[in-house]
C-alpha cells in the first residue's frame, strides 16, 4: 500500500498462510509523515510510584493500561494509533488470562489489534511488579 502524499496510512496485515490470531496483528506498515511515539516499559505504579495492586494480575492491568492512557493522550495519540506492544510478565498464563477477562474494557478495534511479543522474565525492576507493558504508536505530525 503506498501512501498517498501527505496522508499517514496503517496496513494491518494478515498472511493467509498463517494462523490469523485473534490477539494481534502479525504485520503492520506504516506509510506517511508521521510523528513516531515510543511509551517505556509501564508497571503497576501510582503518582508517588508505588506499587497498585500487589500480587494482582488483573489490578495490575488495569492499572497499566490506564497509565497507558494517560502517556498516549500526552503525545497526542489514541489506542487506535498503537501499531505495537511489548508485555513482559512473570506468569505468561495468568497474563493471558488477564487479557481474556471479559470484564476488561477493550483498548484497540479488536479486527485491528496492534502486533505484540509476549515475553515471561523471572524478574521485573521491583519485586512487586508482576507485568510491564511497552507501547510504540504512530500519530500525523
């Protein structure tokens, strides 16, 4: 897909060949002027940088994912322009499960989900943490 000039477009896009997961998207291009926004590893912390929801993966989403939020708005961008997502976690099951839960508000177009890397660490910064969620987004400048 080219862009057209001036205009930023984002192809999703899925390789018959492949498993079309439902989760995420395995390929996404970007074409464009474009303003490029990289969101650093975020964990379940507050304002004083404590920790929220201790021992609670599901809190502990919710909380980075509204922090998430928050660092999107500030570089003008939504959870539609997110075209990545790096999880990592100390319990890739319960992390999977925590994204399955029905309870949780859906942040992207499910047909347009952003590609991700999920990736189990023995450790995060903090004995704490139990997930840490990087977010790479493309906004027009």
């Amino acid at each position: 897909m080219t862009a057209e000039p001036g205009k930023l477009t984002v192809e999703h896009i899925h390789p018959p060949e492949l498993f079309r997961h439902p989760a995420f998207t395995r390929v996404i291009t970007v074409a464009g002027p474009m303003k490029l926004v990289f969101i650093a590893g975020q964990t379940s912390t507050d304002e004083h940088h404590r920790v929220v929801a201790p021992g609670d993966y599901l809190g502990q989403y919710r909380q980075v994912m509204e922090s998430l939020a928050v660092q999107l708005r500030a570089a003008g961008a939504t959870w539609d322009s997110v075209v990545y997502r790096r999880v990592f976690t100390l319990d890739v099951d319960a992390m999977k499960a925590v994204e399955l839960d029905p309870s949780l508000p859906r942040w992207w177009d499910p047909e347009k989900p952003p590609a991700s890397s999920l990736i189990g660490v023995t450790r995060l910064a903090e004995p704490e943490y139990l997930l840490e969620v990087e977010l790479f987004a493309v906004v027009e400048p």
